[in-house]
C-alpha cells in the first residue's frame, strides 16, 4: 500500500500492509509540511535463523513502531524518532515494513532451545 504525501492531514490516516504471516498496521498523520508521523504495529511471525544452532524456528512479532517520514531528503536528524525518506512523494508501508523486518532478521536470535540453555548456564 502507498500513500501520496500531498493527501496526508493532520487527521489520522489508517493503513495496513501484509507481507506472509505479518501483520503492519497503524496510522500516520502529518507533522509539519514535509513531515509525516507513524505510528504502528508490526505483529504476526517471522522464519528466523538461531544464531547458536542455526536451527530455523519462528518468532511471534509484536512490536510497535514509531517513526517519522520526510517527503524526500532530510537533512538532519530528530532526537525522538527515527526518520526515513519517502520517494516521489509516496509513502511506501510495504518498503517500510520490510527494513523493518530486515532490522529485525539483523539482530541476534536464539532458538527456544538455546534461550532455555542459556538461562540454566547463567543460573
Ligand atoms: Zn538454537
């Protein structure tokens, strides 16, 4: 799902994107001029790779997400937020929850199996 930039208010404009088993939704809503506000929700599952065994298993999503979109480039930073750029002036949730999900593969991941050898070895 894309939305234009121009058609953003200030009033709540809700979206939903699914990718597999992954659920994106939530609102975004306009700040200043070029910038946008979301706020959302990514639940659902994830095939993830245990970085100790290397087993695949699936890990329950439920992570709530807030950002802040620039109708093109940004030059600067926010303290709060994060700040992604949007292209041609569309804001793509489908690229949004996919560097989102890449975030998520990024990090380091155990297995049930190792998290549970893990607490025993620091008990
Ligand atoms: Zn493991």
């Amino acid at each position: 799902m894309k939305l234009s930039f121009r058609t953003i208010s200030q009033d709540e404009h809700h979206f939903q994107e699914k990718y597999n088993d992954v659920d994106f939704r939530g609102i975004v809503r306009k700040k200043k001029d070029t910038i946008a506000f979301l706020d959302a929700k990514i639940s659902g599952k994830i095939p993830l790779v245990c970085d100790r065994c290397a087993e695949e298993f699936e890990e329950n999503l439920n992570e709530h997400l807030e950002m802040l979109i620039s109708d093109g480039f940004y030059d600067g930073s926010d303290e709060n937020y994060d700040i992604i750029e949007a292209e041609n002036g569309l804001i793509d949730f489908e690229i949004i929850l996919q560097g989102e999900l890449n975030l998520i593969k990024g990090d380091y991941h155990y297995c049930s199996h190792c998290v549970e050898k893990d607490t025993d070895f620091t008990i």
